[in-house]
C-alpha cells in the first residue's frame, strides 16, 4: 500500500481497514505489485455528508505516473497520457471490487475508484441511524 502524498489521512475505522486489504489484495492480482494507493481518505475537500469528512471513504488511484512532487506535498495534475491502466483494466478492477464489497458503494471516476460503506453497513457499524 501506498500512499499518495503527506496530505493523505488513511481511515482507520475497521469498515475501511477492511476494504484496503481486499482492494490490496485485487489491485496486486492485477498488476501492481505495490498495491492500492490511497490518494483520499479524511482529507481534502469533499462534499457535505461525504463519507470522507468521517473518515469512512477512500479515494484509490487508477491512473499511474512519474508526477513531479511539490515541496507541500501536493501533486502535479494528471498528464493526459498518464493512464497505466486500460478502459477495460480499470472496469475489470471495479467489478472485481464491487463482487469482493457487495456491502461497499464502489464509485468509477476519472482517476479513482471511490469506496465507501454502503448504507446497511454504515447502519450495522453505528455510522449511520
């Protein structure tokens, strides 16, 4: 596991501990050697509710570059030929995690995947009434 940058707050909650190690397990199966890279946790900014201001969402890179890292910490943007991982690589991953973590909401954006307790394990864990 990797984390992306000295911004990074990695979720500690047992529901998210949970999800990396599964992740882990499915990004190193499909050809990264190091594992997931955290690029979200309880950091950043994030929507009102998001399940990331709780520390209950990670952010897990699908892109992979060289980038340059700034002196605080932060990265450069994304070239646009960044992409490691093909269109169907990056879908073969998400279905794979979303049948690993049926009890997760498991979001595709366009560098990441989104992870996040689903609403009956948010409930089952005391995260949400």
């Amino acid at each position: 596991m990797r984390i992306a940058n000295a911004n990074v707050v990695i979720p500690d909650h047992p529901v998210m501990k949970y999800a990396q190690t599964v992740a882990e397990k499915i990004w190193i199966a499909n050809g990264r050697p190091e594992g997931i890279t955290i690029t979200a946790g309880k950091n950043g900014v994030h929507g009102p509710g998001s399940w990331h201001n709780y520390g209950a969402a990670v952010d897990l890179r699908t892109h992979y570059d060289d980038r340059q890292i700034y002196d605080n910490g932060a990265m450069a943007d994304y070239p646009a030929d960044s992409l490691n991982w093909d269109d169907l690589d990056r879908t073969d991953v998400l279905a794979e995690l979303k049948d690993a973590l049926p009890e997760y909401d498991i979001i595709m954006h366009s560098t990441h995947i989104h992870c996040e307790p689903g609403d009956v394990l948010a409930r089952k864990w005391g995260l949400l009434l």
